[in-house]
C-alpha cells in the first residue's frame, strides 16, 4: 500500500504545477472524494442491508468507510 502513495505523490507536483492550485484541488476532491461519499453513503450500506438480510440479521443501517478507506487516505495526503 505504501508504494501507490508513494507513486501518486511522484506525480501529484507535476500535476499541480500543470493544472494550477485551484484546478488540482477540485479534481482531486471530484476523482477521490467523489468515489468515497458514493461508497461510503450508497453503495456500502446498501450491501451491508443485503448480507444482513440474506444471514437472516435484523436490518440497520450501518455507516462504515469500508474498503475505499485508502481513497480517504490517499485524498489527505494529495491535500
């Protein structure tokens, strides 16, 4: 895991430097954040319900970062 930071911190000044401060943020904040509120909010709670309710559990709504946790990560450290 600490290679792909490291390899998109490699990339991330060149980047900046291309697009500008402003431009290189909201990409960011779209690319990355996007895909973890999208989990995050959506799609992991919704599979959360259907193991529950496949294991015959009580249903709940359960909030969890889940797997995209590395994308909050990598988003803190582009920042």
């Amino acid at each position: 895991m600490a290679a792909f930071f490291f390899i998109s911190a490699y990339f991330c000044p060149k980047s900046m430097t291309r697009k500008g401060f402003r431009l290189f943020v909201q990409d960011k904040l779209v690319r990355l954040g996007g895909g973890f509120v999208l989990y995050s909010l959506l799609l992991g709670p919704i599979l959360g319900l259907y193991c529950y309710a496949y294991g015959g559990y009580p249903l709940d709504y359960v909030w969890s970062t889940g797997p995209p946790w590395f994308i909050l990560w990598l988003l803190n450290f582009t920042m």
